[in-house]
C-alpha cells in the first residue's frame, strides 16, 4: 500500500517479505492517500522497478487506470520496459478507476459504465500493442474514447505481460474472462465472490477459453496484531476502508474521505475484514479463499508493524495453506 508506506521502506517490505516465505507484490497505482493520516503515495513505476530488482518473485500494479493520468500507450510501454527487464515475473493489472487518483489532471470524471467500457478499450490499445511490437510492425486505434497513430514499443520481453482486470460486478467479470488474461479482485462476502468466478469461467467459455488455466487474483485486506484491541486499532486508524459500506469510486479528496471514515465503527468490519490477533483466524479465511477457486492471494495487513506481521504469518500461517 504505497499510500502508507515510503517507497524504500516498501521496497525494503517487499524484499522482507519474500524471506518470510511470500512469493509476489502487489502495489497499488494511486496519486493521493485515501486519508491524510496515510501520508504517502508515491509513483508506483519507480516503486516496482525497484522491487523488481530486489525481489525474484511476481509483481504488478495491483491496478492502474490507463485513460486519465496516462495514456494506455504509455501504460502499456511501462509495463513492456518492466517485463523485458524482469522475463516471467511482471504482469499488468488494469482497472477503471477512482476518482479520488485520476480527477486531478482535470478530466470529465464519467459514471461507471462509461469508465468500464473506456477501461475495455484501454485494454485493446494495450493488446494491440503487445502483439504488434512482438511481431515487428507498427499498430493504429481509433475508438470512442483514445487514439493511437501508427506506432509500436521498441523494447518488449519475448512474452507479453499478462493482463489482469479488477473486476467487482458480474459485467466486468465476464468481459474479463472474454478478453484478457486474468481477473483480479477485493476481499467481499462469499456469496459475491462466488458470483464473480461464475461469470468469470462463462466469459472465458464463450470464447474457448479454459478459466482454470487463467489468473484469479484476489487483494486481501486484514488487521493482524499482537492483541485483538490493537488489530481493531490499526484497522479503524490506518485501514477504515475496509469497513466503510459506501460507493468509493467517485470522492475526490483524502479530506472528504476521513470525513466518511469517521463513521466507520468496529461492527462495520464484520463479514468484510478479518480483524483478530489469532493467525488460525487469519488462515482460515485465507483458506476459504483459496477454496473458492483464487490461485494467487495478495495480502495487505492494516498496521504498521509490517516485520511483526511478516514474521508472524511466514511462521504460523503460510505453512498452513492448502493450493
């Protein structure tokens, strides 16, 4: 969460991580902090180049909004640079964004289908990209929403970066198994989750394609610490998020969002974050997750002793878990 972290101390966690026993990083693309208290958000290009180099596990933006702050031929030229410089590892996640990151440079902030159906068209530009440059000749897009004059990127890895789509409605999960490589999601009531594989799997079937052979990525949110009353602490003060039951998408200011969060109480965590000092607590609903069907499970702790929870869930929960 680069919004709470400096990005060398994250890049440090990162590496920290991976001697605990986890194997990828997930970092997120924002341009300001949910809540002032956050206090960062730094480049998220700069941040996993430099995780790349000190890690040798997977890593992406977990996910980037091509469209608003950059163009998709930009994104896709990032994401190009990283895997040709990390072969296997990189992979591209694309989402339709809030307005809380992509509102400052001054944009019509459009309602939700049209950022999907922008976020779908930003994802062909990317793929036509991808496939151009590896084959050697120069591309052109004219759609609804972006432009691309002749033009292909000149450093490209021998295989394109996968492509993930953050998807939280059954819409975008079924368009996502039509179209790109993977889907991604957030932690959310069983039944929800479950629905999105659904639509996830038909999607890919309706073109041949076979969804377990696909990414199914979930980012889970939680608050771990020695004691129950500090792991309620940690989520209320640093991670409200998970238990604010509001649309997100269109708030435009860290200080408007720590006004909402304010209303945020214990109780609203239930159902959507586990929040106890138990790692068997913590496992479990780690487990259940992988039950449903996720194949990679991307874990974000709400406190600030990020060595403590590092050490603690290497020790006494990854061991646990069951592919």
């Amino acid at each position: 969460m680069l919004e709470r972290f400096p990005p060398a101390e994250a890049v440090a966690l990162s590496a920290l991580a991976e001697s605990h026993g986890f194997t990828g990083v997930m970092a997120s693309d924002h341009f300001q902090p949910w809540i002032p208290a956050q206090g960062e958000s730094s480049f998220v290009w700069s941040v996993l180049g430099a995780i790349g180099e000190r890690t040798r596990g997977d890593f992406g933006p977990g996910v980037t909004t091509p469209g608003f702050r950059m163009h998709p031929a930009v994104v896709a030229q990032a994401s190009a640079t990283l895997a040709a410089m990390h072969p296997g590892r990189h992979w591209l996640g694309l989402g339709s964004g809030e307005a809380l990151n992509e509102h400052v440079v001054g944009p019509y902030w459009p309602e939700a289908p049209e950022r999907i159906n922008r976020m779908f068209e930003a994802v062909d530009v990317i793929k036509k990209l991808f496939a151009g440059s590896l084959a050697g000749r120069d591309v052109r897009h004219s759609g609804q929403h972006f432009k691309l004059e002749a033009t292909r990127l000149w450093t490209m890895p021998a295989v394109a970066p996968e492509i993930l789509v953050a998807a939280s409605g059954p819409v975008t999960a079924k368009r996502a198994g039509r179209t790109v490589d993977g889907m991604i999601t957030i932690g959310a009531p069983t039944e929800k989750l479950a629905a999105l594989l659904t639509r996830f799997r038909e999607g890919a079937r309706e073109v041949g394609r076979d969804a377990a052979r696909m990414p199914k990525v979930l980012q889970l949110h939680l608050s771990w610490a020695p004691t129950d009353e500090q792991a309620m602490r940690d989520a209320l003060s640093e991670w409200p998020n998970g238990g604010l039951r509001i649309p997100r998408s269109d708030i435009r200011s860290p200080f408007e969002f720590e006004q909402l969060a304010r209303t945020v109480r214990p109780e609203d965590f239930a159902g959507r974050m586990v929040v106890s000092a138990d790692p068997d607590v913590h496992r479990a609903d780690i487990q259940r997750h992988l039950d449903l069907g996720f194949d990679r499970i991307y874990l974000h702790n709400a406190g600030r002793d990020q060595a403590a929870f590092l050490e603690v869930f290497g020790r006494d929960v990854l061991p646990g878990l069951r592919a």
